[in-house]
C-alpha cells in the first residue's frame, strides 16, 4: 500500500491532527477525547511494531519529507536503534493511556482540563515521536518545543503544587532547550548543515575546531538536562511527585527516555565513537556524572516517604544506568543501555500506575501508613507492583536483572571495577527501599487486621476496576516475559543496532 | 524434559495453594502432592545420573550464548532427592505445627515453601552459572516470608538481616558470574573445573574466587557470614528445619560443591592456594561454632550453631580436594541433613506440646515425651558421628579423605569437633530422661503429625548409616559426583 512508504512519518502525521481534533470532538460527547486517544495510539503502536519488522527485513528505511533531499530537505530515518525505541514509547504509551481515564477524572480537580489533557498528552506523543525517528536537528529541535511545552503541561495540570513544579521544570527544561540550540548553532556554522547524515560526513573535516567542540558539549548539556541526568535532574523530582499519577505515569517511563536516546544517537552516531571517547572525552564525563547519579537517587531514595517521590528519585537513578551504558561505549554497555530503555519503561510505568491506583484507593500514597490491610484490600495491584519492585531490585528473570547483567559484563570488558561495584551497589540500595515498601504492604500487621484469621471477608476488597488492572497486569507479565525473552531482544534488534567503530 | 518437572510440579503447586485459601483441607493436599510428585520425579532421574548420562533440560537462551540450563548429575541429584525427600515429611509435620499453633497465614506459608522447594531443585540442577543464580535468587526471595512469617519486629528484623546478607552474596555472585563469563566466554559448570578459568590471568582468578567465596559463603553460612543465620531462628521450626536445616543452607554449601568442583576444579585451586584458604575458613567455622554452640540455652540457637559447625565439615571436605572428601561432603549434606531435620522436629514438638524453647527448661521432658527425646537422642548420637549412624558415614569418608591428602589436622579437628558435638547435645537427652521435670507431670506425647516425621527421619538416619547406598544410592551418587572431577564421567 502507498501509504506505507511513508510510514517513519505515519505516527507523526496522525497523532497531530488527531491532538488538535479531540477537543473538537470531544464538544459532542466528552467520552470521546479519551476513545480517540486510545484508538489512535492502538494504530500507532501497531505501525511501530509493523516498521520494526521492515527494519529488520530491510534494513534502515528513510524518508524524505515532501520529498525534498536532505540539505534542504528534512528526513526521517528508520533504523533498529529508533525503530526498536519508537516501539517501546508507543507500547508502553497506549498501555498507560489506555488505563488513564479513571485516574484523570479522579486526580484532576477541574473538569475543564480533562478534554484538553488527551490532546495535550497525544501532542507530547506526536513530539516524541518525531524525535525518535528524525534525522535532521532542526527538525529535533522543532519536536522537542512541541513535547516540552505539553510536558510541562501534563504536569501543571492537578493541584496548585503541581502548576509550581511544572514551571521549574519549565525554566529548567527551557534552558536545556536553549543549551542544545545554541550547541546546534555552533556546529551549523561549522559544518553548513543541519542534517544528521550530513554532519556527521562533513564533521571529521572540522573536529579540532573549538567551536565543534563547545557545539558538541552544549548539545550534551541541554539533553543531559531533558534526560535528568546527574546533577541536572533538578527540576524531576518535584514534577513527578507533583504530576498527577496519569501523567507521572505517562511522563516517567517515557520522557527521559527520548532524551537519552539522542544523546547516544548524536554521539555514537553522528560524532562517532572514536571522537566522544579519545578526542572530546564526552563519554567519560557523562559515565563518572550517571555513576554519581546511581547512588545519589538510590540514597535520596532511601530517604524518601512518599511513594511517587521515591519512585522519582529512583528514576534518577536508572537513567544513571543508561548514562552508564553511555559511558563505557562498548557493545555490551550499549546493549544494556538501550535494554534498560525498554525495562526502565515498563517498570516505572507499572509502578507508577501502582501508586495511582493506591492514591485512588487509599488516597495517599505515603509508604509509612501502609500496611496490610491494602494488600487485603487490593491484591492484585499489590501483587503486581511487588513484581515491579522485584525486577527493580533485580531479581532474576525479571527484566530489571538483565539490564545490570549487560551493563556488568560492559564494565568487566572495560575493567571499570568502579562502574561494576555502583550497579551492584545500587541493586542493594534499591533492595532497600522497595522492601521496606513490600514489608509494609504484606508484612506490616493493620491496625484492624491485627490477630485476625488471615482470610479477610471479601467485602474488605476493594481492588481497582478492571479497566485499570489490566493494563497494570500486561505490564507485570511484560516484566517476567520481556526478562525470559530478552536473549530474542539482544539478539534480534540490539546486537546489530551497535554502532560502527564501537567494540 | 524430566530435569524440568521436579521444578515446575512445585511451582504449580504454589499457585494451587493460593488459589485454595478457603479450604485448607484441599490446600494442603497440594502440598503433599507436589512433594510426592517431586519426589518421584527426581528418583526416576537417578538412574541415568549414576550411570554418567544426566538427564538434560535446555530451554530458552537467556542471555546470547547462555541458555536456561538443566542438568541432573550425581551432585545436583543428591541435593534434590535430600530436598524433596525431607519436604514430604516437613509438609506433614507443617501441618501438625501450624494447626497446631492456630498459626496464621497458613496459605502465604504453604505456598512460599513450594516456591522455594522449586528453586532449591532448580539450583541442585542448574547446568551454568546464570541458571544457578536465578534459582538461588529466587530461593533467597522466596524464603524471606517464611522468615518474617510471625510478622513481629523481631521477625521483621530477623527478615531485613537475612535479605541483606543474602541478597549482598547474590550481587557479588553476579559479579563473579560477570567476570568469568567475559573471561572464559561461558558460563557453563564443567566437571573437574572450567577450562576457561585456568587460562585467565592471576588477578582475575583470584579476584573470581574471592567474590564466590562470599557469595556462596553467605548460605553456607561459613564465618564471618553466618549472622543471618542464628537470627533466623524466629522463623517457625518447619521452616528452621526444612530451609536452615536442609534447603537453604544446603544450597550454600552445594554451591561451595559446585564452584569448588565445577568452576575451578582440584588443579587450579591448589595451583592458588585457594584450597589452604577454603579450609582455614572451614576450620575455623567447625571450631567457632562447636564452641558458641555450648553457650545457647535457647534451642533452636543451640542447633544454628551446630548447623554452622557441620555445614563447614562440608566445606572443609571440598576443600581438601581429595575425591574420598569430596564424596564425604556429598555424604555429609545428605546425612547430616536427615539428623538436624530430626533435632529441629523435636525442638518444634516440644514447642508446641509444652511451650519450651529453652535447653535450661528441658528437665524431665523425656518423660512426657519419650518418643520425641528418643528420636532426639538419636539424632545426637549421629552428629557426633557415632555410629552405626549416618552421620559417622560422612565423618568417616571426610576422615579418610584428609588422611589421604595428608591434612592430619583436619582428622583431629573432626574427631575433637565431634566430641564438643556431644558435648553440647547429650545433656539436653539426659537431663530429659534423668533429670526430674518440672511441670511435666501427666503431660503426653505431642501429635502424631509432629511425632510420625521425627520418629520417620530419625530411622531413615539408622538406617542409612547402616546401609549407606540404601533405596537412594547416597554413598553411589557421591562417589560418581567425585569421581566426575577427576574429568572422567560427566
């Protein structure tokens, strides 16, 4: 079919009308804001997985905007490393969507908001999407505004809190915006281009120049920035705690996510890897900066009583890990990077959903008050968040186990004796405070349930709708079959998505 | 696919239970059918185990170029037969326990101990290092709630010390994994050691065996690890019995077994010296813990210790490196497991007949009791390694073993740990029958689901000592466990 020639640029293309439709049609029945987003992110993630299997077939796909050529033209690029990403910010995405209905009516106070919260979201959707499959920087820059300003408004929306929150990360995210168009300025003077390709043929020619070098480096600062990486990550604690738990839900998994994925694209495969680990020792930098950032999170972690705020510091700590990957920029430590992409995604999505659902619940969501009796009363979020919770901290053969297994054995190949001793260590460290939340939901005597014959009277249940478990479900299984699958994944998208000169 | 079915039957098992909550009558039916299951399901595997072909299960790849691996020799055989073998008689005894003590939680219990039952096979089985460590990950989650199970601050402590003991060991056991695999570019155990390893630079070596020495140390409980091991004691005694007594710990020192036989092999361990530093620590836990052991009243510690101390016999019979050792450390797992499982029974029975944990308060008891203290006396009896008890069988071949390798101090040092042994246990028999009671007076027997499984262990010890390779080929299985090392039979 004609239409599938263009489909790097499909999602794109029908999530932005789509974006701008729903509060038109949403005048007619409310309820349909939310049936046209999941419908449109079910089709999209459908195109994803079908490009995925092109890829693989075929090798990288590209196309050309209007079917101009690149200089002049913008294109779009379609190979393993973002078809692989696309899809899992697509899975992931309508998984998350497709259970936020209850949540935003709940969490949200103004009803107003909630048709315009689907349209904002789509458009954050559309924004990470054209970032993923890009090819040209300018173009990037145009996607990153777009899911930056609906970013920080999926986050104000809520409470007063979270309007505060939001506008740091506003002047936050903004300078880091600015940071990457500045470094993007200073490279098009050198090179005349403003295409991935383009540049990064041109750019051997002009790699001594210093103007290359401060271009580069405050590329990396403004993504380090968006990707919160240590010690930019600032402005994400207050904005996922502050979030309502539908759009910490979508934001978390998936935001800091893109952001990493291009930084290892403009480093690995626009500057090289030989330039950003011997000449301009980015790589380094960024390594020594995520490891620091592995133990801060995991100890402001420890710190923490409130399950979202914990659950943000901790996902401080795992994009340490994708930074560490970046850091030692060998093939195992790409691979673990990019596979902690997918299990970051899927866990901190089914754990955030999990804190929604408590917050819904309980309505709280402050680890010290629970205790038994909200496993009692909802069994089965309880039950999948401890697997979440159990994957984080690694247990085998949940996912979590094998992101730390490829970054381990990345860092042995370096002989980084300090990279290998922070994964572990902060495996221990992440035991430490999702056990106590574990020990809280199944070990800690309730006030009522104190001495009572374990099995309650089912009128105590009072688990979350179906609607909602499910896709919390999908993602727990995702988490056990993803892990026993993940040999399928490196070995089929991963392995031949290294790029070239690493390893 | 017969590798695989002792694992998964207790691990369908689990999800029954949980689904029958409501009927406990049903729920434990589960139980003691899954473990009847096992049980059988690893006997049909010992003949090809013996005979040097294993049984194989080889599942899917779970990391490029490792595959999820099964594979039944004659070690991993022996380990799972102790382990399903004392579960059917620790479910029945459970069931005696917790009704007995109108125990909560029943189900949370139940289904744990399925879990963990699975992973211990699938550790006993494991073919590669990344097999092992995801079941005896799996073991060290699975246990924790059986540890916590009485849900006081005590238990709960008792849980976080041990998760941070055993989930330390695990990390570094990663750690070693990692390095050996970017080493030798497998994972895979191999007879006799791994072929990789020996060509690996001296550092690494090194560094390798010091990362398993604490990540299976851990379990075994070898000093300075064994902390989680006394405070564990608050566990209910089934699951002291069966998980510190026989899966948990075993696990520990199978994976001593294991990374000593299979990963390093005799050669290269002496070639170290790590072999002299093994047994130091060995020696050192044998002494230790004999000699704390003496300073417990509270039962069950007195008996973690003991553990302590003849969980290192094992690990001092690896250690020597000599086939006759080695094959009287396989011994000695199976053996002293069928003794302490039976001191644990009785210290469990006297618990919930009379409400005594304390060796102090154990004057006269024999009396009320005569079955159960007869069954601890003979326990004792065979961790002394008195014969004609299975517990003199190990000690013995362990004995000749360090004859042979020329440890002369390794002989004294069991034969004096042996004496401390009964040194800490045969009082507590006489001051029970010799002794006047105090408050026992027309108390009886406990019941017979706690009395039948004490009684039961403590004769399968007679007879096992009197006809080692009796029904199960314990005294087999080990000689072909360490006659594999020499690289002949797989």
């Amino acid at each position: 079919m004609p239409i599938l020639n263009s489909s790097p640029a499909l999602p794109v293309v029908l999530l932005l009308p789509t974006a701008i439709a729903i509060p038109i049609v949403a005048l007619l029945r409310k309820r349909l804001a939310y049936i046209l987003t999941v419908a449109v992110m079910a089709v999209v993630t459908v195109i994803s997985a079908l490009n995925m299997a092109k890829v693989l077939d075929g090798g990288p796909i590209h196309y050309w905007l209007g079917g101009w050529f690149p200089p002049i033209g913008i294109e779009y690029v379609l190979d393993r490393l973002s078809a692989f990403v696309i899809l899992v910010v697509n899975a992931v995405a309508f998984l998350v969507l497709a259970h936020s209905r209850r949540l935003v009516d709940r969490e949200i106070p103004d009803p107003g908001k909630h048709v315009p919260y689907y349209a904002v979201a789509l458009l954050m959707l559309c924004g990470f999407n054209g970032i993923l499959v890009t090819g040209d920087f300018f173009n990037l820059y145009v996607w990153l505004e777009i899911c930056s300003l609906s970013l920080y408004g999926l986050v104000a929306v809520g409470s007063r809190k979270s309007a505060v929150a939001a506008f740091r990360y506003l002047i936050m995210g903004t300078v880091g915006a600015c940071f990457y168009l500045l470094g993007l300025g200073f490279l098009f003077t050198v090179t005349g281009t403003l295409n991935m390709a383009d540049l990064k043929a041109i750019f051997p020619q002009v790699a001594g120049q210093p103007t290359a070098v401060i271009g580069l480096v405050l590329m990396v600062v403004g993504f380090g920035l968006k990707m919160a990486l240590f010690p930019l990550h600032g402005w994400l604690p207050d904005a996922y705690t502050q979030a309502p738990s539908s759009s910490s839900a979508l934001i978390a998994p998936i935001g800091t996510k893109v952001a990493a994925y291009v930084l290892i694209r403009v480093l690995f495969f626009v500057f090289g890897v030989e330039y950003v680990r011997q000449a301009v020792p980015v790589t380094q930098v960024i390594g020594g900066l995520a490891a620091a950032g592995i133990l801060f999170g995991s100890v402001m972690a420890m710190a923490q009583k409130e399950l979202k705020r914990m659950l943000a510091y901790s996902s401080v700590a795992q994009i340490g890990y994708i930074g560490l990957g970046i850091g030692l920029a060998n093939p195992l430590g790409f691979v673990g990077a990019v596979l902690h992409v997918m299990n970051h995604a899927v866990m901190k999505a089914l754990l955030f959903l999990a804190a929604g659902h408590f917050r819904m619940k309980l309505g709280h969501s402050t680890v010290p008050e629970f205790d038994e009796s909200v496993r009692r009363r909802m069994p089965w979020t309880t039950a999948a968040f401890a697997v979440g919770a159990l994957s984080m901290v690694g247990l085998p053969p949940a996912v979590g186990f094998f992101s730390k297994w490829y970054l381990a054995l990345g860092a042995v190949g370096r002989s980084n004796w300090v990279f290998l001793g922070v994964i572990l260590l902060s495996s221990l460290l992440n035991a430490v405070y999702f056990f106590r939340v574990i020990e809280r939901l199944y070990f800690v005597r309730g006030k009522t349930t104190a001495g009572s014959p374990e099995d309650a009277p089912a009128a105590v249940r009072a688990e979350a709708p179906w609607p909602m478990l499910v896709p919390v479900l999908i993602l727990a299984a995702a988490i056990i079959g993803l892990g026993l699958l993940n040999a399928v994944v490196v070995k089929g998208i991963l392995a031949a998505a290294v790029p070239p000169g690493m390893g | 696919m017969a590798a695989l079915a002792p694992v998964l039957v207790s691990l369908a098992a689990a999800v029954l239970i949980l689904a029958s909550g409501r009927r406990p009558n049903l729920r434990e039916g589960w139980t003691l059918a899954a473990a009847g299951a096992k049980f059988l399901f690893v006997l049909l595997l010992l003949p090809a185990a013996l005979a040097g072909r294993p049984a194989e299960a080889v599942l899917l790849e779970i990391s490029p170029g490792v595959r999820l691996a099964l594979r039944a020799d004659a070690l991993g055989v022996a380990f799972a037969l102790v382990s399903s073998g004392l579960w059917i008689l620790t479910s029945v005894y459970s069931i005696g326990y917790m009704r007995g003590l109108k125990e909560p939680k029943q189900t949370r219990y139940f289904a744990s101990f399925a879990v963990c039952l699975s992973a211990a096979v699938g550790v006993a089985f494991a073919a590669n290092l990344l097999t092992f460590i995801l079941f005896y990950e799996i073991l060290t989650v699975a246990t924790y709630p059986l540890v916590i199970h009485k849900q006081t601050p005590e238990a709960i402590r008792a849980g976080r010390k041990y998760l941070a003991y055993t989930l330390t060991a695990g990390v570094l056991l990663i750690a070693a994994a990692a390095v050996v695999f970017r080493a030798t570019g497998s994972l895979d155990f191999a007879p006799g050691g791994m072929k990789g390893l020996a060509g690996a630079g001296p550092g690494t070596v090194k560094a390798v065996f010091y990362l398993f020495l604490a990540g299976v140390g851990v379990k075994a409980a070898v000093m300075p690890l064994h902390g989680w091991l006394p405070t564990a004691m608050i566990a209910p005694t089934p699951v002291s019995a069966l998980l510190h007594a026989v899966a948990v710990v075993k696990a520990g020192v199978f994976g001593v077994l294991r990374v000593v036989g299979f990963v390093f092999g005799p050669r290269l361990m002496a070639e170290h010296g790590f072999d002299v530093i093994l047994a130091a620590f060995a020696a050192a836990t044998v002494l230790l813990a004999s000699l704390l052991a003496f300073r417990q009243d509270n039962l069950k510690r007195r008996l973690a210790y003991s553990t302590i101390g003849h969980l290192s016999y094992i690990v001092l019979g690896a250690a020597l490196l000599a086939p006759t050792a080695y094959a009287g450390a396989v011994m000695h797992m199976a053996f002293h497991a069928t003794l302490k499982i039976t001191l644990f029974f009785c210290a469990g029975a006297i618990y919930v007949n009379l409400r005594r944990e304390n060796v102090s308060d154990l004057d006269g008891v024999g009396r009320a009791m005569p079955w159960t203290m007869a069954a601890f006396a003979l326990g004792a009896v065979g961790l002394a390694g008195i014969p004609p008890l299975n517990g003199f069988v190990g000690k013995w071949y362990l004995g000749l073993g360090a004859a042979a390798a020329g440890r002369t101090a390794a002989v004294y040092l069991l034969v004096g740990s042996g004496l401390l042994n009964a040194g800490y246990l045969f009082p507590i028999v006489l001051r029970a029958f010799f002794k006047p009671g105090r408050g026992v007076e027309g108390r009886r027997e406990a019941s017979p689901l706690l009395v039948v499984p004490l009684l039961a262990t403590a004769v399968l010890s007679l007879i096992l000592g009197l006809w080692p390779d009796l029904g199960f080929k314990f005294f087999e299985l080990a000689r072909t466990a360490a006659a594999s090392l020499a690289g002949g039979i797989p």
